[in-house]
C-alpha cells in the first residue's frame, strides 16, 4: 500500500461518532452529578441511567457491525509498537464500554434501586440485594469511568498524532466525510 | 488551480521539519488538556466553593461525628415491617399502582434525626419514619416523613449552613451560640420555620407522632392532569402529651423501647392523608406550610406489626430516598428533593462500604423480644 489507507464504512463511522457523542456526555454527566446536590442531580440522574443502557445495547449493535464490516488494516509504515498499542487500546474501549453500563446496572440492582428507563418502564435487577456487592460495584463503577475518560483521551491524542504528525490516513480513515478518497475523483 | 494539499497520506504532502513537528505535539497536548481540564471542571475539582455531596458528607460527619457504617443522618433507628391498605381513593388523582385498592407490604425504618447514632433519646428530637411500599409487580414507592410541621430550611445550601452551624465547637462541646446567630440571620425562612417547629404537639413517642412528608411532589393521574401534594402519616394511637415525668428517663432508648413494647402489645396504624395543594401553594419551599383549609384525600392504612434491630432488620439495606417514585407520583420543584435524593446516594455508598467497621446499633436484637409467630 503506497498512498491512500482504507476508509471505515458508513455504518462504523455513524456508530463510531454518535457513541463518542454519548460516552463523552455520559462521562460528563457521571461526574458531574455524583459532585452535585442541586436540582441539577435527579436531571442528570434521570439521563445517566437510560442513556448507560443504550450504550450497553449500542456496543453490542457496534461489535456485530464491527463482524459485518471490518475495520480497514492499519497501515504498514506503523512500527510493531505503535500497533500493539493501537489494538490493545481498542480491545480496552470496546471492554470499557461494555463493562461499564453493566457494573452500573449491577451495582443498582445490588443497592435495589429501581433501574428506569422511562416512566414505568424498568429493568430487572441482575444481582442480589447486597450491600458489600454494591460497595465494590460502585467504586468499580468510578474506576472504570475515569480509565476510561483516561483512555479516550489517549485515544484523541492518538487520532490528532496520527492525523497532524504522521499523516497516514488513520485519522480520515474515520473522520473524514468526504464521499470518495481517491485522487482521480478530485476536481482540478 | 493548486493542487488539494490537505488529502491525507504521505504522497501527498511534503515532510514536516522539527519545528512543525513540535509546534503540532504541542498543539495535541493543548487539546487533550483543555478535554482533561473541561473534565475536571465538571466533576468539581476545580471549584472549591461549590456545594458537592463530599462537602455536605464532610459537613455532617463534622457535626455528628465519624460513625462508620451508619447513616449519615438519622443514623439512630429501629426496623420495622408491616403493610399498607390502599382504599383506592387517591387513584383518582395519582396513576400509581401503590393506590388501586389492595394491600402490599412495607419495610420501614423509625428514627431519630441527627447523624449520633448512640444519642440519648430526648422529647424534642425530630423524630421520622421512613416506608417502602412494593406492590407485587408493580413500581415501588419510597417515603420519609418527620414529627414536625415544616422543614427547617428551603435550600441545600441552607441545610449545609444549618449543619456547619450547629456543629460542636471543641472547645466547648457545644454549637456555638454566634455561629447559629449568623445561619438565622442568613436564613430568615430558618426563623420561622423553628417558631412553628417550637410550637408543635409533642407526643410520648413515636406510636402516636403524626409524620409529616413536608416537601411538596406531584400526583399524575391516568388522563395527565398533575396536581401539587404534600402527604402525612396520622396515627391511629390516641395523642397524649410528652410529660416532664416521661422525658427525664433512665432509659437511654426510652422511645424506641415504647415503641417496641406498643408493637409487642398490637400492631400500630397511620392513616395516609394526602392534601392537594391551590395554584399558588408554595411547592419549592418546604418551610410554607399550606393553608390549613386545603383537600385531604384518606389513601389507606399503613400497619406496623413487627419491628426489628437494624442488626437483624431488612431496612438496614435500604435507602429511603425520596426520589425512588412510581410513575403517578412525581418530584416537585423542592430543591430539597434533590439535594436529600443526593446526600443520601453518598450517605448509603459511605456505609455500604463501612459494613465491617459498623459496631452494634444501639437497640439490638436482644432488645427486641420476639413476637410469638402461628
């Protein structure tokens, strides 16, 4: 491969950029509400938990997709280094994402508190009522929201460094809209 | 034309010198920064001054103490159990599945305010009792009410204050007399809140205490239409007066042990009241009592039949938080609401986490005689 690196499809770059859309709001809206005691709280509260569910269904949707629709190979000139860093940072998002909304809903269930959706619409408890559970689930809940806000911003560096410094078309692999990538296709 | 420089891929573009290369590094680090540091604005760390739930945790454990495993507030309670007979008379203006007529059990917690949870009982100490209602398949219902007749204060910040203000001074082991000045100079609704608080019948214990919710919530109705509410807990137990006799005790849990023997004795009953509120009844401001003219609607009986040690006790694990609402019954604008739906989320993470650390409640389950069960 010389010049152009593959694209995402359509469909991954939706999901890619309408779940980066959602987890950076939702991350915002985790820390935001576990510091507040205004009105503020049960808004956010009444977001936090539908939209940590839609994740959860988001992700699954997004690894099927991922089968139908593999990502494009990363392009040769990466050293052996730079690409065990690229796949294992993916693996941890894709576990961060899945793992989080589900100890989150685990850790409701342990504490008993009612998981709405909307109105009367609820989920089931997945785990025991059981306070040392939920303590632990919790905490875990916190550890894991803020690896991953750590990780995505890794992630965002990584996309800038490749896009500003190494110029390989990882970053336009996924960021760019443009409707084709080939060279002939531009106007002169 | 010139030719599209900013395509992507290393045939199209020149390479970039050091300078470039480090000018760009820069930038990267600026833009990860400005997300780390937008983060951390979010999440409080940059505002020291803001009222967060450590704060409020910091302020209580300040004033009451570290107690691990407790409460953070009302942390001294007894458990008790029972049900409660919906009559179906509140259906009309709620949806909720806790008012179709029916019966559904309920765990609930009778307490003393105060995060101290070995404090000596006393007359004037607000007492509340706390219920979870379960209908069998259906949206659950969470309540906690107070003996008295409106809440001290109509803010969070205003609760911190009365918290930070009425903290022992070290000195002196007391709250200091200037501090609780400055709150009631800084809080005027703190004033007349207190006069009517002062003013309250105060019953010989919890049996016959009327339980107020105090701050105000919505009923929706199967059609839509929202009504503002305020509900109390009215005892079926005759009032008799706290004598002077009663409140110089030797028991140190003389209420609870009360409370304990009338159980022994036969069940106890609340009538659930509901009082519907006007267009203009204050709703965001828990220290206005509603006039006093206003429709009660009677929702049903609640019955106490059992009460238990927190030792032993299912409520133990529960967090009676005012929020966890079935769809019918709906939060107001009270900035109480939230901020109580708040503090006790921290209070409940705090203790569920000390479990290990928490020594004995002070009513045990030898103070508790078993009742004799068919």
């Amino acid at each position: 491969m010389t010049g152009q690196q593959a694209r995402f499809s359509a469909p991954s770059r939706v999901i890619h950029w309408l779940m980066a859309v959602m987890i950076l709001a939702m991350l915002c809206i985790g820390v935001g509400m576990a510091a507040s005691v205004s009105e503020r709280y049960k808004v956010l509260v009444s977001i936090h938990k539908p939209l940590g569910i839609a994740i959860l269904i988001l992700v699954v949707i997004r690894f099927v997709n991922r089968r139908i629709n593999p990502p494009p190979a990363l392009p040769d000139s990466l050293t052996p280094v730079l690409r065990m860093a690229a796949i294992a940072s993916h693996v941890l998002l894709y576990v961060l994402m899945f793992i989080t909304p589900l100890v989150g809903w685990g850790m409701l269930s342990a504490a008993r508190y009612p998981i709405i959706l909307y109105g009367p619409l609820h989920l089931p408890p997945i785990l025991p009522h059981d306070l040392a559970l939920y303590a632990l689930l919790r905490e875990l809940h916190t550890c894991l929201a803020y690896g991953f806000f750590a990780l995505i911003l890794v992630h965002f560096g990584a996309a800038l460094f490749h896009g500003l410094i190494r110029r390989d078309g990882v970053l336009a692999s996924m960021a760019s809209w443009r409707r084709t990538q080939t060279s002939g296709d531009i106007p002169r | 034309m010139p030719e599209d420089r900013s395509r992507d891929g290393p045939a199209a573009k020149g390479a970039l010198t050091s300078g470039d290369v480090l000018l760009r590094l820069g930038a990267i680090g600026a833009a990860m920064l400005l997300a780390a540091v937008a983060f951390a604005y979010v999440g409080g760390w940059l505002s020291p001054g803001r009222l967060t739930q450590d704060r409020m945790a910091a302020a209580l454990q300040e004033a009451n103490g570290i107690h691990p495993g407790f409460r953070l507030n009302h942390a001294k309670g007894l458990c008790a159990s029972g049900w409660f007979d919906s009559n179906g008379q509140a259906s009309a203006l709620s949806k909720a599945a806790v008012f179709e007529p029916g019966r559904m059990p309920l765990v609930g917690r009778f307490s003393l305010a105060g995060g101290m949870p070995f404090q000596t009982d006393a007359p004037g100490t607000v007492r509340a009792l706390a219920l979870r209602l379960t209908p069998r398949g259906a949206e659950e219902w969470r309540i906690a009410a107070l003996n008295i007749p409106v809440f001290i204060v109509n803010s969070a910040q205003g609760f911190y204050d009365q918290t930070v203000a009425s903290a022992p001074d070290p000195a002196t082991g007391k709250p200091d007399p200037a501090r609780m000045k400055a709150f009631l100079a800084a809080h005027p609704e703190a004033v007349k809140a207190f006069a009517l608080i002062k003013d309250r019948p105060i019953s010989t214990g919890f049996a016959n205490s009327t339980f107020n919710g105090l701050n105000a919530f919505r009923f929706v109705s199967a059609a839509g239409a929202s009504v503002p509410i305020r509900w109390s807990l009215v005892p079926a137990q005759a009032f008799v007066a706290e004598s002077t006799a009663q409140s110089a005790p030797t028991d140190t849990n003389y209420l609870f042990s009360g409370l304990i023997a009338q159980v022994t004795e036969h069940p106890l009953q609340w009538r659930l009241l509901v009082t519907v509120g006007q267009p203009g009844d204050p709703t965001d401001d828990a220290t206005l009592p509603w006039p006093s003219d206003r429709t009660q609607i009677d929702a049903g009986t609640v019955t106490i039949d059992q009460v238990s040690s927190e030792a032993t006790g299912t409520c133990t694990d529960i967090n009676y938080d005012p929020l966890v609402l079935p769809s019918g019954i709906e939060s107001s604008d009270d900035p109480i609401l939230s901020a109580r739906s708040a503090v006790y989320a921290r209070s409940f993470t705090l203790r569920a986490g000390e479990q290990r650390e928490k020594p004995p409640s002070a009513i045990t389950p030898q103070d508790v005689p078993a009742r004799g069960r068919l």
